[in-house]
C-alpha cells in the first residue's frame, strides 16, 4: 500500500504515531515505538492514513489468533476506525461503556476508536490478546449489560451519532428508547452468537434484559403505520431465536400470550 493516497491530515500529523503494534513469544501481543525506518521481525501493523477503505488482517499462528484491522479515512462521517479480534472459533467481543450510548459505528462486535487513535486501537488489542489468553471478560460483559437495563428504566437517553460526534441529542419518550435499546439489544445478540458465548452468568443476565425489554414493549402503544416499528420486529426476532436456544422459549411465549405465572 505503499502508493496509496494518504488524507490530509495523515501528512500533517504522521510523526506523532510512532506506536505500533508487536508480537514475540516472550511478550504476547505489545506495542511499541519504531522510527519510520526502523524495521523488526516483533512489528505486526504501522499506523497508517490512507485515503479509502483498508482491510488487512494479521494472524500470530500459535496463539491461533487473527485480527482484521479496518480503516476508512477521509470519507467524514462515514470514515471509521476499527479492528475484531478472534482466537480460535471464537471471537472476542468489545463491552466498552463508554460505546454504548453511541447511534452509529460502534458494537461489541468490533474496537471501535475514533479516527486515527491508534494507540488506544492497538491498546485495546493487547487487552484483548490478554483477556482471551485467560477467559477473563466476564465483569466488563456484565457492567455492560445492567447499563443496558438500566437504559429501559429511562425516561430520556443523550446519544452521539458516531465516535466523532461533540454535540450530543436528547431521545426522550418510550418508543424512541425502546427503538435505541433494540438496536443496542440486536448488536449484542449478535456479538454473542459469533463469540459462542456459553457462560451462564452472561447468559443469564441477557435472558432477564431480553425479558425486561418484552415487558417494555408489550406496554407501548405503537403506530404500525410507523416504518419504524419494524425495528422493533427485528428485535424481537433476536430475543426470540436466542430465549429457544437458552431454553427460555416457553417463558418467551407466556410472555407474548400474557400467560405468564
């Protein structure tokens, strides 16, 4: 990528990225700081700036870990920053709270920094790398999920946009919360799915949020005639798919027969 086109603000800020991404037997997965020149057989990923959409993925075999690590600079509010990480069959999932008030490209699927942060990017790569050596992602999972529930007590929420976003927007009323903690409640479902999340305080956890979230909407007063209703539907799709495979598949329907105990 050599001759790739690099955005404006790359070549004006370039030397102040001097941190890079490492791997060695001794030291797992590290950053450290490397010259433009400077080369080593330790350095896995430059910080880079081009202009465009950029996918390169890295793998450290004996760890059977693979990272893709996602850029789309110079595109405002479509660029992103972002990387996933997997070890295994698994992958490691992101329950970063100060993520989830945000609208658009941010999920628990993906390390989702803002543009050009690369330290904090290749920061939360070495915490994964870490935190999957030893299964350790239990709490931030959990603190992630009450914040979720407390969402659904909430009268109004203060969303951003995306990463970038300094003004924020004051979504108030039910229906608007319901459609923003849908959302919030779909990417996490999905996150789970592709991590085979099987420990059961998580799960257990997610099925009372699901539960919470029925309850929620079964007291809305909807306009079908809104398109946006559908989103609702497709939440409701998700909870439904992962209460059958948690064995919670009867409870889901008392709930929606209003035949509950």
């Amino acid at each position: 990528m050599a001759n790739r086109k690099t955005t404006q603000y790359w070549e004006e800020n370039k030397p102040v990225y001097p941190l890079c991404l490492c791997y060695s037997q001794d030291k797992g997965l590290y950053i450290k700081r490397f010259t433009e020149n400077e080369d080593s057989k330790e350095l896995l990923y430059r910080p880079q700036g081009y202009v465009g959409f950029v996918n390169d993925r890295l793998t450290i075999p004996e760890q059977e870990v693979e990272i893709e690590i996602q850029s789309n600079f110079g595109y405002s509010s479509a660029s992103y920053l972002r990387a996933t990480f997997k070890r295994g069959n698994q992958y490691v999932l992101d329950f970063d709270l100060s993520e989830l008030y945000i609208l658009n490209n941010c999920s628990v699927k993906t390390f989702d920094v803002p543009l050009y942060d690369w330290d904090r990017l290749f920061s939360k790569l070495v915490e994964a790398y870490k935190e999957s050596s030893i299964k350790a992602y239990t709490t931030p999972s959990i603190a992630y999920l009450e914040e979720m529930s407390a969402m659904l007590d909430k009268n109004e929420i203060v969303i951003k946009g995306n990463l970038e976003e300094k003004n924020s927007t004051q979504w108030k009323g039910d229906f608007l919360i319901e459609l923003f903690s849908g959302k919030k409640i779909r990417d996490l479902l999905r996150g789970l799915e592709i991590a085979g999340t099987s420990d059961q305080i998580v799960v257990k956890h997610t099925l009372s949020l699901c539960t919470k979230y029925i309850r929620k909407v079964k007291l809305l007063d909807l306009d079908f005639s809104d398109s946006r209703v559908l989103q609702i539907s497709e939440t409701m799709m998700h909870i439904h798919k992962f209460m059958c495979e948690n064995k919670a598949g009867t409870e889901y329907l008392r709930m929606i027969l209003d035949k509950e105990v």
